[in-house]
C-alpha cells in the first residue's frame, strides 16, 4: 500500500515542496507563515481525524499529534494563532483516513531534515522554535515503521482501499498546500 500511495502523491508532494520552499534560505517572516498554516491546518484536521478513527485506534492517533508543538513554536516566536482552517477531506473510511494520515506522518521525516536546516540558519531548536519540524525527534523513524505497520494492518490492500487512500492523500496534500499559498502570499521568502 505505501508504494501506491507513494506514487500517486509524488506529484502532489512536489508541489507542496515547491510552496513551502524550506529547503534553501527562507526569512522569518516566512517560516513564521509556515508554522501559522500547520496550526490552521492541524486544528482542523487532527479532531477530524480522531473523530472518524475507531474507539481502538484514538490513544495510538493521541500519542502521534504535533498540533501542540506548532502551537508551542508560535508562542515562543511570539507568533499569532490563526483561525481554524476549512477542510475538505473525506474521511469516510480506514482506507482514507489512512491515506490522509500517510501524508502527515511522512512530513514528520521531512521535519527532521527542516529542523537540522532551522538550527543551521536561524539557530532554532526543539525547545524554541523548532518544536513541531523536530516533531518526536530520535523516535520519528521508529514511528513512520510503525504507521507503516498500522496501516498494513488496518487497512486491505486491495485496489478499492489503493484508490481510495490515493485519493484522499491527494485530497490532504491539496488542502495543506491551499492553506500555505494562501498562509505565505504576503511573506517573500
């Protein structure tokens, strides 16, 4: 399943990678409106996604969030908390809610690079700045096993469940990168 939804969403991946622009120089300004949009994202879609996960599942989902750390980066950056995000994502069953999950999980790999990157060029750690990019820091790797394990494990791999959390990864990515254009016009990088 995870090479299905790796290949659907490369090109989804790449665009959100182009919008974000975290991997060269970037000002504050602008990684503040990155953090601004994870929070309006997140304070949407981790509710969602604990609402629609069944009772066995809402501890494991509990124990992954980050939406408490980029809450913690805004307040120690003396950054605004935006509004709530408005979503569109179908989170009607295991297998989309999986796809969705697939999307957020993998970008807590991408953080650890970013947090390296934050501490090189803006001097940010996980106590001051840093906190939702270092994510579970040194357990990040352990974690995306176990998702992938989790998800082989609740959700069929048939072709029906592919293209359902293939669509709705897609369904994810897209509303994350809605969120940062409109998070990042006014701030150049």
């Amino acid at each position: 399943m995870i090479e299905a939804l790796r290949s659907a969403t490369a090109r989804s991946h790449d665009r959100i990678e182009s919008v974000l622009q975290l991997e060269g120089d970037f000002s504050l300004a602008h990684y503040g409106a990155v953090l601004q949009g994870f929070a309006a994202f997140l304070d949407t879609w981790e509710p969602g996604v604990s609402n629609a996960l069944p009772p066995h599942l809402k501890p494991w989902f509990a124990a992954r969030t980050r939406g408490d750390m980029v809450r913690r980066d805004l307040v120690s950056l003396q950054l605004a908390r935006p509004a709530p995000a408005r979503l569109e994502i179908d989170l009607a069953s295991p297998a989309a809610v999986f796809g969705s999950l697939y999307v957020l999980e993998g970008s807590a790999l991408g953080g650890q690079v970013i947090s390296r990157r934050l501490l090189e060029v803006h001097g940010f750690t996980p106590d001051h700045g840093a906190a939702y990019f270092n994510g579970h820091g040194a357990q990040t790797g352990r974690m995306w096993r176990e998702f992938r394990q989790r998800l082989d494990a609740e959700v069929d791999d048939c072709d029906a469940n592919r293209a359902i959390a293939s669509a709705v990864a897609i369904q994810t990515f897209d509303a994350l990168t809605g969120v940062f254009i409109e998070a990042l016009t006014p701030y150049p990088l």
